[in-house]
C-alpha cells in the first residue's frame, strides 16, 4: 500500500455519507464499540465534513465541522494511521474554520490523542470526562 497517495476534501454529507459512514462505522463502533445510536445525529447534515480517499478512491479519514466551531468524528482507518492523513484532514478544518470566520475551534479529543491535537496548539480546557466510554478532554485553540 502507498501510504503517501491519499486525497483530502471538503464534502458534503448528503454527497458523500456512506464514504463517511464506512469510516465511522470501522473506527468507532466495530474498533472502539461506541454504540451506533451514539454515532449518528443531526449535526452530520449541517456540519462540513473532510474526507480522505486512497489510491482507489476507497474512504480511509473523515472529520466534521460543525457550525459553531466544533470539530468531531475525526478517524483514520487503522492501516494509514501515522502516514500525515490526521493532519491534513486537521490543517483543512481550521483552514476552513478561519475562512468562514471563526476565531476559535474545540473539540473534544480522547484523552490518547490529545497530544496530537496540542502539535497544532490544541490547549486542554477542564478535566477528564467520559464520552461513550471512552475518556475525553475538551480542548481549544484561538484562529
């Protein structure tokens, strides 16, 4: 596999939802058992979603937007993660979020990959907090 051929865009849910979906359903509810009810909500169609092909056009990363600055949903599938595709997807979502003229992002990040996010001048914000079994930290960082 060519780790370094990949694509980053912006989509839009009602386009792309089951590219988005496959990843989802992959990292977050066979890989991490979040519970499906969980997983899905209203915010996927109002939200602006990044997503990430291989070589094939097969969907390997996604991550959302949501209006308010919030960022979510990020997941690489297991076999690309560590190749650059988390933070290209990253660098797309505060590009976006500065263009549509937001002067801060969040998001809540599982607390083993806050120190991915704080590479991109992430600051935790608060403590510890379980978010579908999973511990989280909401984390910030100014446009």
């Amino acid at each position: 596999m060519d780790l370094k051929r990949y694509q980053v865009r912006i989509v839009q849910w009602r386009d792309e939802s089951i590219q988005l979906s496959i990843v989802r359903k992959t990292v977050f509810i066979h890989e991490q058992h979040v519970p499906e009810e969980l997983e899905w909500d209203a915010f996927d169609a109002v939200s602006m979603h990044v997503l990430a092909t291989g070589p094939d056009g097969e969907p390997i990363g996604t991550a959302r937007l949501l209006p308010d600055g919030r960022i979510g949903r990020m997941a690489v599938l297991k076999p690309w993660r560590n190749s650059g595709i988390g933070s290209a997807m990253l660098h797309l979502l505060i590009d976006e979020a500065k263009n549509r003229g937001m002067t801060e992002v969040t998001l809540n990040a599982q607390t083993n990959a806050a120190g991915f996010y704080e590479k991109y001048g992430f600051q935790v914000s608060g403590g510890t907090f379980m978010e579908a079994g999973i511990p989280h930290v909401r984390m910030a960082r100014s446009l």
